[in-house]
C-alpha cells in the first residue's frame, strides 16, 4: 500500500570499461555460457546507464532465449523488465532492409 512514508531512491551504475554493442553481440552469439554471462551484464549495465542498443534486442532474443543456463537466463530476465519498464531508452528494431524486404532473423 502506497503512503506517504515510501521515498524515491536513485539508483547509480558505474561500469570502468565500456563495451561495444558487437563485442557483446559476439559473445552471445558464442556458445560459452560465461561470455554470455558476462555479456549480458555488460548490456544491462549499458541499458542503465541510459545507451540505446537497438541492434542487440534481436540478437538477445536469438541466441540468449534458448539458453539453459539459469544466470544467462536471470540477466534475460533483467534486461527484459528493464527494457519494458522504461529504464532503457525505447528503441526502434529494424524490420526491413534497405530494399524493403524483411530481414532473415525477422
């Protein structure tokens, strides 16, 4: 129950070594499961600092959804509820390809 006595917190992510989006994109397209771990850290740390990563959305989907591993699939989890709640910036996911014709992983 919502009162008065319930404050609003900032919450403060500070990552020393920014990843690109294709070193993550690479590393979850791999089959180790602790670069997808780490990867995916990376991305959620990314998301919470407020950069856009449209081009990782479907590769997320792609290759980090199948995966049985239970970190890989809290940090889905994660990335997901951040993404769907607003943390992230909203993103614009690329359907079509310059000619208009769907994209394969499409």
């Amino acid at each position: 129950m919502a009162n008065a006595v319930e404050k609003s917190c900032t919450m403060l992510v500070y990552n020393d070594k920014q990843a690109s989006a294709s070193e993550i994109k690479e590393a979850l397209e791999g089959n180790d499961a602790a670069a997808k771990q780490t990867a995916m850290k990376k991305a959620v740390s990314l998301l919470l600092s407020g950069e856009q990563l449209p081009q990782l959305f479907i590769t997320i989907v792609r290759y980090v959804l199948p995966s049985e591993d239970h970190t890989v699939q809290k940090l889905l989890l994660l990335y997901l509820v951040c993404r769907l709640s607003g943390l992230g910036l909203p993103e614009a996911i690329e359907k079509t390809d310059s000619t208009g014709k769907l994209l394969p992983e499409m």
